[in-house]
C-alpha cells in the first residue's frame, strides 16, 4: 500500500466523485444509458448508480456480501427507476458523510474500495469517449496489493514492465484475451475477474 493518509484519500474519493459526476450531467440520457463496453450489462447510468450505491450501502450499514456481483447488481437495480440527474444528486447527498468517514480512516478501508471506483471511472470514460490524463492515486495506493494477487496466480512473482495504468486495467478485466496475450501475458496469470470479450481501447491521454 502507499503511503497516503486518510485525509489524502478523501480527497482523491472527492476529486474522482466529482469528475464522474461532472461527465454523468454532460450526458444525453440516450447516451447515459447506452451499454457500456467494459461492463457489458450496465449502462454509463449503470456504473454511475453502482458507485452511488456502494456509498449508501456503506452509510447504511448494509456491507453483507460487499464487492460481489449480487451486492453491486442489486445497487444498479434498486436505482433503475432513477434519472442520471437523480443518481447524481444521491451520490452528491452522501458526500459529506462519506467524506467524513474515509477523512477518518480511509488509510483502514479494503483496496477493492479504491481500486473499484477508479476502475469504474475509466469504463464511464471508455464508454462516453471523454479522455483525461489518469489520477494514479488509487493504483498506486493498491499496488502492493493488487501485485500480490497476481502473484497468488501465478505462485510467484510475475515481472511486469508496462506501466500501471495498463497493468491495472489488464488486473480488472478492461481488456480483451488477444489484447493480453499482445502484451506478452496469458490471461490466466494477470486478470483477477475475467477478460473482456471485446477489444478495449481508453480514453486516456
């Protein structure tokens, strides 16, 4: 793990929150709701109420099964019904609770916290085409962990020498099996989900 504090942590919650939500109003609502290539069954409006919900579930106490596919589908469900709008000013609604609670002690809160909100960011970029140079906040925050796990696939370091935005990418499952295996690595040794079935490319600059 990086040496971030709780309080550098908020922040970069609070920056990534806003840069979401500031993409999620710039939508249409055709292309709010349009599939999303990287989350093939969720919409942008999808991976929005995920990241909404995620919070609420945590300020609720309602952790049982956190960051299954059942936890995280039942957030998406429960908003579907919802405008983008309206997932938008729920997630601004517990800003100030979330905040005050990673403020405490985010440096405590499980990798897959960070590392999912982070991910979730670039599948809503990927889908909406709108670029940004990647915060590297999170990933660096994970990496020992995220390394660790791929060293549990493989039973035993892997030497990896493209840079982390990829890697991490790769880690998550943004990324198609030809597109892996381009990079030189078998799926099996790098991806802790799955591969994507499609071809991934980021909008990153």
């Amino acid at each position: 793990m990086s040496t971030l504090s709780s309080t550098e942590l908020a922040s970069a919650y609070a920056d990534l929150r806003e840069r979401c939500i500031t993409i999620g109003r710039s939508l249409t609502d055709e292309k709010a709701n349009a599939k999303t290539d990287c989350c093939p069954d969720w919409s942008v409006k999808d991976t929005l109420a995920h990241l909404s919900g995620i919070n609420a579930d945590i300020l609720s106490g309602n952790t049982e099964g956190a960051a299954t596919e059942p936890w995280a589908d039942a957030q998406v469900q429960a908003r579907t019904a919802l405008s983008v709008e309206e997932v938008c000013i729920e997630w601004e609604s517990n800003a100030p609770a979330i905040d005050e609670l990673l403020g405490a002690m985010a440096d405590k809160m499980p990798a897959p916290f960070f590392l999912d909100a982070w991910t979730h960011e670039w599948d809503i970029r990927q889908a909406t085409g709108i670029g940004a140079d990647p915060d590297m906040r999170f990933v660096d925050h994970t990496w020992d962990e995220l390394m660790a796990r791929i060293t549990e696939l493989n039973n035993g370091p892997l030497q990896v020498e493209i840079d982390r935005f990829e890697m991490a990418r790769i880690a998550m499952g943004r990324r198609s099996r030809s597109q892996i295996e381009a990079q030189g690595f078998s799926p099996e040794s790098v991806v802790i989900w799955t591969p994507n079935k499609l071809d991934i490319t980021d909008a990153a600059h």
